[in-house]
C-alpha cells in the first residue's frame, strides 16, 4: 500500500516536472544548470577578488576577533570575578593586538560576552585560532591571557590549570607555554 501511494506521487512529479531528481522529466536539469551557474558565477568572484572573497575574508576577520575575545574574556572571568585591571588588560590587548578602535573593542566584548554564556567549551574557538594563527600569533594571545592572569597581581591554581588547558587547544608546547609566561611577568615587572 505504501509503496503504491510512492510510486504515484512520483509519476505526477514525472507529469508535473518538479521531479528534481536526475533524469527526471523537467525539473532536474533546469535546477541544476541553475546551481551551476550560480556557483559558477560565485567562484568567479572569489578569484577575482570581488565583493564575495572581501565579505568571507572579513568575516573570518571577525569570527578570529570574536574567538579571541570569547578566549580573553574567559580568561578575566576564570576566577569567577573579572577585575577592573582584568577588563582594562582584555580592552587594551583587543585595541592593540588587533588595531581596534574603542567603539568596536567594546561591542566585540559584548557579542564575545553572549558567545562565551552560551558555549559549552573553548574547543570551537581555539580551532578557528588554530586554522587561521600562525604559531607566533598564537604566543602573542597566550601571552596576553598570562597578563591578564597577573593583572591582579597572583597567580592562583586554576588560572595556572586553564593557561595550560588553553595552551594544550592551542597546540602550544609546555616550553612554548612557558616562553610566552616569562615574557608576560616580565612585561610586568617593567
């Protein structure tokens, strides 16, 4: 019974020609020249730089600004109080790391705000650091999580634990860890 109910929807499809299964009368073919042109015409504006390879380039602009301030945010807030000191350390490393001005350093951390209340982990926004960072961008943003660590002044177990959980999804080594720890504290000191 169900198979006779299939067979007679799809030979009015047939009839109908919005059948867009391949080689089916009409409607398949015109579907698919359609998406080749538009996909055609799509990769023609990637190559040649137009409007479509800006609008993707600066979108994953974006979404590398938004991970690294979900990512700093986390950082100030991972002893359950950000600081004041904390706040200035996260505005300042969005305002100079990235050439930020101060109308959209603060609206970047209110949208990494929203995104870091509702993620479940860091994993999605360390993978896009990974695809888009080189290894020396990514020392810079460790080395900015450690100043925002010692803004208060210490250093206390689980800031230490998330530096190096955050490290280890950045692909960082311990000594690279380390390196970008030194610099921070003696950042610092000065």
């Amino acid at each position: 019974m169900f198979s006779v109910k299939i067979s007679r929807i799809m030979v009015e499809k047939k009839r109908s020609g919005t059948d867009p299964r391949p080689g089916a009368a009409g409607g398949g073919n015109r579907l698919r020249m359609a998406e080749r042109r538009s996909m055609f015409d799509l990769i023609k504006k990637i190559i040649s730089g137009g409007p479509a390879a800006k609008e993707q380039g600066r979108g994953v602009e974006d979404n590398i600004h938004l991970a690294a301030g979900v990512l700093l945010l986390e950082t100030a807030h991972i002893d359950d109080e950000c600081t004041a000191e904390e706040m200035a350390h996260v505005i300042a490393t969005l305002r100079s790391d990235f050439g930020l001005s101060p109308a959209y350093a603060e609206e970047l951390l209110a949208l990494a705000g929203a995104e870091r209340d509702k993620a479940l982990d860091l994993w999605q926004f360390t993978s896009q650091m990974n695809q888009h960072y080189s290894m020396e961008e990514k020392m810079a943003l460790m080395e900015a999580v450690w100043r925002i660590i010692f803004a208060d002044g210490r250093l206390e177990a689980h800031e230490d634990h998330f530096a190096h959980k955050l490290a280890n999804l950045l692909r960082l080594t311990h000594k690279q860890l380390i390196e970008a720890k030194l610099r921070a504290r003696g950042r610092r000191a000065s």
